[in-house]
C-alpha cells in the first residue's frame, strides 16, 4: 500500500517534471520571502508544483553524497549514499483546510517513513487545530530539516541523536500566529503518541533516543498509554531573528500491561533552545540549537545507559559571492562553518566521582554553491572526536564530504 | 573576468588542494606500540576472517533485553569493561563474595561467587549479603592472552616452588582445580588429584579462555549457551542465549590478540630501569620471559614472549588481604599480573592507573609499595633506591 502511494506520487511527479516545458499547464510555487517564516511554517514554506487545476500541490527535494573518512588512520574508502529522497503532496481540502504529507525514502528505499501527515484546519489565525502524524516541534531542526536548505551534508549530531529527528508520531494539537510590526509570536501544543523503553535498551550502549524510531507501532498505538506532550513557544523579530523554547515530555516505559502494575514511570523530557537570525549588515545566517535531555533510568541499571544528555551546534554561513554566475540569475557562493557537541551521558560514575564523558565534538567547515536557493552542491570537511565512556583518548573521525541537494 | 570571479575560482582551487592533500587532513593512526588491540602477526586469511568476527562479537555486540540480557547482569558487553583490550576502571570492576577459606561458598544460594549488581527495570540487582566476605575484581588488560594459554603446564611448574625450596623467600604456586565440565586439556596437561593447573583470572582459577568466556558471557552478561546454560536469576537451565560458534570466535579473538610491544626498549633509562627490575628479584615472579609449546595457531606455536608473568599464586602480604578464597587461591595469594602493555594502561582507564587486583593503586610507585608477603623485600629494596634509580625502574615498566 505504502509503495503503491509512492510509485503514484513518483509518477505524478516525473510526469509534471516531463511536461514542464508546457508552463501554461504546470505552475511552480516558489515561497515568498517576503514574509517573516518561523520554523514552523517550514512544511509549507517549500516549492511546490501544481498542474493545472488539480487539487493537489506536489514537491519534494533528494539528496546524494559522497564521502571518504578515515578513524584513527584507517579508511573505509569512498562511499556514495542517497540518504533520502522526501517527496511532498499537499492540498487545500476547503478554504482554511489543508492536508500535507511527507514521505521519506531513507538509505535507497531501506526505510519508508511517513514523516508527516496532517490535515490542518485554520479556525482563527491564533488557533488552528493539527492531526494526523505530526512532526514534534522540539528544537527546530526537526521541523526544518529539508536538505537543501542546509550547507552541511551531516545532519547535526544533538539534533538527531539526542532529539531523534526527525521525530515524528501521530497526535493532534494547536497552534497559532500573531504578528505586530516587526514582531511575530507563535505557539504549538500536542498530544501525541511517545517513546518506548528502547532508548534505554539498545544496542547503542547509551541511552539513544532515536532507537525509538524504530518502532513503527507507534503510527499505531502508544507504547504505554501515556501522551507525549510537546509544547513550544517562539517569537521573531524581523530585525533580530527567532528565538524559539521547546519542551517535549511523557513517560517512555511499559508501566503497566493487562492491568499488572510492572514498574513505576519513567519519564523522559527535553527542553530545547533555538535560534536563528541574519546579520543584516553582513547578511551572514547564524543558526543555532541546544537540548537538554533528562531520562528516569532505574537507578539499578547500569550508569552506561545516561540520565542526562545535552548537545547543541551553531552554524554560520557567510554569503561571500552573489550575483549571475554560467546562466543561473541568482547565484550564490557560501562559506560555512558549524561547530557542535553532544554528550550522551551527563554525570559522574558512584564508584569514582569522576566525570562520565561519552561525547562527540565536531568541526565543519564548508563551502556551497547554489546556483538558486532551492538547490545546493556542498563540500564539507568534518573533523569529529568520540570519547568513550570513560573519557580514554579521543577516537578521531575526519573525512571530505561532497554532495548535491535539492528540491524538486 | 571580475575580482570577483578570480575570488571564486581561488576558493575552488583551495578546495581542490585541500582535498588532495586529503591524507594529510585526516587523523593519523596512532603507532603500532601504542595499541592493544590488534591481532598476533602471521595469521591465515581465513585466521583473520575468524578474528574479525570475534571482534565484533567482543566489543561491537551490545546485549539488550531482547537478545538476553540480564535479568541480573553486570555490563551490557564485553567491550564494555575491555575497552579497546586494555585494563578496566572501577566502573567495570566485579565484586566477588562468599568464599573465606578453601571449604567452600557460604552463599552460593545468595547469589555466590558473584555480585550481579544491576539488573533489568522491574527486577531486584543482588546485593552483597551481610556477612560475606568479598573482593573486587578490575578487569585486566587482554592483550597477549593466546601465548599465555599455550605456555605447557611443566614450564609453569618450572617457576614454581611451593616450599620455597631455593629459601628466597619467594615461593609461587599453581592454583589446582577441577575443570569445568566443557572444554578440552592442553597438549601435555599436568594432573594433581584430579586437578588441573588454572592460570586465567586474579586467582588464576579458570583453566582456560574458553572458560573465561563462557562464564563471562553468563556471569557478567547473564547469557547463557551451551557452555553455562543456567540462567544467573532462575538459576535455571535455560535456552542458549548465545551460539556456540561465536563462543569460539570470541575464544579465537582473545587467543590471537597481540602481545603488546615494548616501547623506547633501547633508551639507556629504560635499559638501566630493566636492570634494576632483575636486580630487585622483581623478575622472579614478573618472570619476564616464556615460551609456547605447540598451538594449532602457527603464529602462536614454539614462540619465545616478553609477558613479565609466571601465571602462579604469591602470599602478597596482609595488605592484600581480602578475606576472599577461589578454588585454593587463598585470600592473601594473587596471581602475578603480566606486565606487558602496563604503561598503555591510561589509555584505557580513563586517563589515570587503576592498578593491582581492584585498582586500588593510583601509580605505578604505589603499587609497587604495596607489594607484601613473599614481595616484601623486593618492595623493601625498591624503598632503598635513590630518587632517579626509582625513577629508571618506573621508566622502564612505563616503556612495557
């Protein structure tokens, strides 16, 4: 059933990619930038296509790379991935009532994720309601993490280790807008579906959020009965950029099962900080994300598995060229530069009071060139030191990274 | 062409220049000497094939709940407490309990001979029974382990003597005990009423690394196979949790891991350091040179090794008094620890030594100062040297 959806929409979509030399028939629609977007408005603010007077807009983005690393001295040798091709169906139903879909082919069709799946119906601007799957608004990467709007190949670590992007379930929630002047303010509050006991069993060895991923009953039924909630709150200055707090809780274990009590809840919850702006002055894009995880481990389990996680990175990228460059009227040349961190066991071991490190640093530089904003070809350098557990020397993980992305 | 142009085509060909200068961006390998792990030199192909499985098998393989993990259980891997092979930390040391003379476990129905002090959520970890006498267990450095297993029985004995005989105050003694019910006897094995020679563990009480390992998988793991079928929480025979076969490779791992190479060996420091070692009599249990008899493994069959070991029981004295027997180690009698790969032990303590039997030395200097017992004049004559002799001595167990 999955597949057959997809095979149509794939079809749908080279079909329109085909006839687009008939513009009359096919209409590309591009986001305004005029307007002041937050992360939130990422599901809609893509390009879409639509034909002719079908309902139904159709878009999406692929990304292809190619990466040589070498740890501690020993390579692997070149590789070429296709770690996702995401394709997007959405439509107005009715006036103020939209459905959007998201669909995820991860690692050449291994993995089919329905990413997001919602119908949105407006009542007022400050209130509208949202259900189906839903990407959990915690942090932003997970709600704008279409490849060709990043710079680097890698998705950040704390952003999808430590927050599992993308994170989403099925859940229904609200949320709203108000814009004054300058000044935008925005609200998102779900109910939604959580995560399981795998995120502290595992064979990660750490606690490792996204091995909840895994479980795709979710789309089905809760683990345990017990809601995720996930809350989020930001504001955008259209000088100053957005700042955005997020705070997504529930209790991930079977607690209870055909009314036998099996253990007490535990809970895991995260609180992020977000924010992204551009230098007016130098047009430079700084964007920047910081989690802090805390999970109710047993205290009988073992400290391998963390009861504290934290992680974060900032990402700079600077315009250096922009102008007409072989044909492309807007053209760009960026330079980039991430820095991040994410440490999976926050504490201090009983038997010696020493520091539990389990941690991975990184470095990106970067360099882009996107000949429009939809599509970019990207090389990264990425340099990464993991430490073990128990904070022996680094083990070093560096490589070149060389891709395209783009949206379709 | 505009400025800007130029601009660009510059950064492309940085990035070019970078990129094929690519080897020299990417982290180099740390030297040979500095690593434990990594297998013996002169292996088949099909030797390899086999070491690579039990490599994962040993530090890539993570038990959960689903694969048998537990319901009590100390670490979730072998990797877990032999970190890249080297020596453990105090997070991963096992506590051992119950045993205070040669007569036996008092608390084998408590949870005896060892502590499982975590388990999975819903159950209740063992706690150490009021009463019980116990010692705790850091885990030793895995390097090398395949030479240890082939040294024959008669060469052990050659170091050994009980009644200390030559009346140098040093004796040395095998632990004889009985074999486990799996397993085959080396070439040439000595018997003594029934008992065999154990020369595995702090206690030397595991006769070889397949008895290491199946208990290891089901002591510390709570897997059982077909080797340790009962499960540590039921103490029950259970399905095997854990193939045969990837017992064996993990066993094959261990034997053909390398023997950690010395380093700055010909450093007159390091050289003079060596000689005080022999001068101190440290070398009569540090017995710093063996030999294998024949393995199956070319690369380990009729070689000469540099483990500073004799793999027999010491009295160390008072001080190492745990109250705790194995077999016939009595409580004051240790196994004396190879010292090959000692100056790599950092490397995977996490940045600090955790050195003798449950890690209670934070130097080299103090665990030598807490040789007693049969080492007590040993220790003594290393009190009596000047600051730098000490200090050539140090150099020198630094550069194992």
């Amino acid at each position: 059933m999955k597949r057959f959806f997809l095979l149509s929409m794939l079809l749908a979509i080279a079909g329109i990619a085909a006839a687009q030399r008939d513009t009359a028939l096919f209409k590309r629609i591009v986001p305004d930038s005029g307007r002041l977007h937050m992360n939130m408005d990422a599901v809609y603010n893509r390009p879409f296509v639509q034909a002719g007077k079908l309902p139904a807009t159709l878009g999406g983005y692929v990304e292809a790379n190619s990466a040589y690393f070498s740890e501690n001295g020993v390579s692997e040798g070149l590789s070429f991935q296709l770690p996702r091709l995401t394709l997007f169906v959405a439509s107005t139903i009715r006036q103020r009532i939209k459905f959007l879909s998201e669909i995820e082919l991860e690692e050449g069709g291994r993995e089919i994720n329905i990413e997001f799946a919602s119908v949105d119906v407006e009542l007022d601007p400050l209130l509208n309601f949202r259900g189906g799957i839903i990407m959990n608004p915690i942090g932003a990467f997970n709600q704008n993490h279409d490849g060709p709007k990043w710079e680097f190949i890698s998705r950040p670590v704390a952003a999808t280790t430590i927050i599992p992007a993308t994170w989403s379930t099925v859940g229904f929630g609200v949320f709203g807008k108000y814009a004054q002047d300058n000044w935008v303010w925005a609200y998102e509050a779900y109910l939604s579906n959580g995560f399981d006991d795998k995120i502290i069993n595992n064979n990660q060895n750490r606690t490792w959020m996204p091995a909840s991923k895994t479980n795709a009953e979710r789309f089905e039924e809760s683990f345990n009965g017990a809601p995720l909630i996930t809350l989020k709150g930001a504001v955008r200055h259209r000088r100053f950029g957005e700042v955005g707090i997020s705070w997504m809780g529930g209790v991930y274990n079977k607690y209870r099962e055909d009314g036998i009590d099996l253990d007490q809840k535990r809970r895991v919850d995260f609180l992020a900080l977000d924010y992204n702006t551009r230098l007016s002055k130098w047009n430079t894009a700084i964007t920047g994300e910081w989690v802090w995880a805390f999970i109710g481990v047993p205290p009988t389990y073992t400290q391998q598995y963390g009861r504290r996680q934290q992680g974060g990175f900032i990402d700079l990228v600077q315009p250096v060229i922009q102008q007409p460059m072989l044909g492309w009227n807007q053209a760009t040349i960026n330079v980039a530069l991430r820095g991040e961190y994410a440490d999976y066991n926050v504490g201090r071991f009983i038997e010696t009071g020493g520091n539990i490190y389990d941690q991975v640093t990184a470095i990106v530089p970067g360099i882009s060139f996107r000949p429009s904003g939809q599509t970019v070809l990207r090389a990264n350098y990425r340099y990464a030191w993991h430490r073990d557990l128990l904070g022996n020397p680094a083990k070093k993980i560096a490589g070149f990274q060389f891709g395209i992305s783009t949206y379709f | 062409m505009s400025n800007k142009y130029i601009w660009a085509t510059g950064v492309i060909l940085l990035l070019v220049i970078a990129m094929m200068a690519c080897q020299k961006m990417l982290p180099r390998a740390p030297a040979d000497d500095r690593l434990l792990d990594g297998p013996v030199a002169e292996l088949s192909t099909e030797q390899h094939i086999q070491f690579l499985r039990g490599d994962v098998a040993f530090n890539d393989e993570v038990f959960t709940a689903e694969t048998g993990l537990g319901p009590l259980f100390i670490a979730t891997s072998c990797g877990s407490c032999h970190a890249g092979d080297g020596k453990g930390h105090p997070f991963t040391t096992l506590t051992r309990f119950g045993q205070p003379d040669t007569l036996g476990n008092r608390f084998l129905q408590r949870g005896g001979p060892q502590l499982q002090h975590r388990a999975l959520p819903g159950f209740l970890p063992e706690q150490l029974p009021a009463g019980a006498t116990f010692s705790r267990f850091m885990p030793p450095a895995n390097t090398g382990l395949g030479f240890l297993d082939a040294v024959p029985d008669a060469e052990l004995l050659k170091h050994a003597d009980p009644d200390d005989a030559d009346g140098d105050g040093i004796s040395g003694r095998p632990n004889w005990i009985p074999l486990p019910g799996y397993g085959s006897l080396r070439p040439d094995a000595i018997q003594r009423n029934g008992r065999y020679i154990g020369r595995f563990g702090k206690k030397a009480a595991v006769y070889d690394l397949l008895q290491q390992t199946a208990s290891a998988y089901n002591q510390d793991m709570g897997i059982t196979s077909a080797y340790e079928p009962h499960d540590t929480y039921s103490g029950q025979a259970i399905d095997p949790e854990i193939g045969t076969s990837k017992v064996l490779d993990v066993v094959f791992y261990l034997k053909t891991l390398k023997a950690p190479l010395q380093r700055n060996a010909e450093n007159p420091e390091v050289k003079a350091g060596r000689q005080l070692f022999l001068e101190l009599r440290c070398s009569s249990c540090h017995v710093p040179e063996l030999k294998t008899g024949y393995s199956p493994v070319a690369a380990l069959s009729f070689k000469v090794f540099y483990p500073y070991t004799d793999l027999l029981l010491h009295d160390m004295g008072p001080e190492l008094n745990d109250g705790y027997t194995e077999g016939t180690a009595l409580p004051e009698e240790w196994r004396t620890p190879p010292l090959w790969g000692l100056g790599l032990s950092m490397n995977a303590q996490g940045g600090k030594y955790f050195l003798m039997h449950d890690g209670r030395a934070g130097s080299i200097r103090e665990a030598i100062l807490m040789h007693g017992g049969e080492a007590q004049q040993s220790r003594n004559r290393f009190r009596q040297l000047t600051e730098p002799e000490q200090q050539q001595l140090l150099w020198f167990l630094e550069s194992l």
